[in-house]
C-alpha cells in the first residue's frame, strides 16, 4: 500500500472527524502502522500500544492467559484488546467500556474491533459502569483520558475502592497514567498510598516519556 510505505517519511491521515467528547479524532498510517490520535495524544497503536504492552508483559502474558475475564476502561480504537487476542491469544471474556460512541464506530470501521468474538463494548461513563455492576475481574485495564488530561474521579478513594472490589483476588489492575507536571507527579504519589497490605504495586516510571504505569495485585 502506497499510503502505508509513505507513512515511514511522513504521517499520512486516512480520516479525521470532530466527537463533542474527544475533540478532534484522526486515523493516520504512521511509520507503517495505522493509529488514532485526539488533538494532542496518541489515542490507540502507535505509542499507546507500546505502553500498554509494557504493562500487560510486567504481569506476565501466561498469567494473563489464564484469567477468565478482563475489564477494559476506556477502549478507544482498542489496541490492548488487539494485544490481549492477537499477541497474548487471551481466549476469556471482555467487556471494553467508552463513553465516546465515535470512538467505537471508528474502531469498527478501521481496526475491526466487532470481529472480535470475546469481546464486548458497552457504551457508558466508566465512573457509572463500575458503579453499577454486579461483575468481577481477573484483570482490569484503566486507560482514561480527556486529550492529554485525566479525569479527577480515577484518583479519588470512592472510585479506587469500588474498582478494588470488582477485582478478584490475584487479579490485577494495569492503570496507565500521564504525567507532565509536578501536580501530576505529586497526584501519582499520593495514589500509590491509597493501597494497604492486602495490595503489591508497583509503578513504572517514564514508560515512553511522559507515561507512568501501575500494576495492582489484589492479595487477599
């Protein structure tokens, strides 16, 4: 493909569109992989991809293997969930959820996320999701952005502990965090104090520049 070879000398955008809750959101081939981007931030692939990659092999592929189900918050254009199928071969149950609807169609349309038969995307706001469930994990991936700022609710003790009891025990949480000032690195330290004895975290620091990674082992 000629867009595709061209993409390693310049990005090469395929669609862009404007969503009242992402902003701007564009497809791109760049270097040779297609990507979402918003306005500021790569969304899903590319740079994205890697982190969270990063992260699911610091809990361990084989582990993961074995899990029964995985709860995705903030699903984009859905490249960990083409990580866990595609390169880990997760056969279990998972459920994706988004609050943007346009980023869903875009996912179907360019990254053919509704051909993939284990998974399930639920449209709605991940504070009311976790909220109302009656469901339990094995796994559970916090990938939430606005552009490049995060939304205050992920780091405020009534979200952190209802996430806490939606995680089975010897699950994990993979929370993937950005990090670019000095509030934001005071905001992560405090997080990492929000976890007792019956919790092993651990945080990865500038993991591709500006991300910082926690993984959350739920003890006992």
């Amino acid at each position: 493909m000629v867009r595709k070879l061209l993409s390693y000398f310049i990005p090469i955008n395929v669609y862009k569109r404007n969503s009242s809750l992402s902003k701007s959101l564009e497809v791109s081939w760049n270097n040779g992989e297609l990507v979402l981007d918003s306005k500021n931030t790569n969304y899903s692939y590319g740079s994205l991809q890697r982190i969270l990659r990063k992260g699911l092999k610091f809990i361990g592929f084989e582990r993961i293997r074995n899990f029964e189900s995985v709860l995705i918050l903030g699903v984009a254009g859905g490249s960990v969930i083409k990580t866990l199928v595609e390169e880990i071969k997760y056969g279990g149950k998972i459920t994706g959820v988004e609050i943007d609807e346009s980023v869903i169609a875009i996912a179907n349309q360019y990254f053919e996320l509704d051909k993939i038969p284990n998974l399930e995307i639920v449209i709605d706001d991940a504070f009311e999701y976790v909220l109302k469930t009656k469901k339990t994990y094995d796994l559970i991936i916090i990938d939430i952005f606005e552009d490049t700022t995060m939304p205050n609710f992920l780091f405020e003790d009534f979200f952190i502990n209802r996430v806490n009891s939606l995680l089975n025990i010897n699950g994990f949480i993979l929370f993937n965090t950005m990090v670019i000032s000095k509030k934001e690195e005071e905001r992560n330290h405090i997080y990492k104090t929000k976890f007792n004895g019956n919790y092993s975290l651990r945080m990865y620091p500038k993991v591709e520049t500006h991300n910082e990674l926690f993984t959350i082992k739920k003890l006992s």
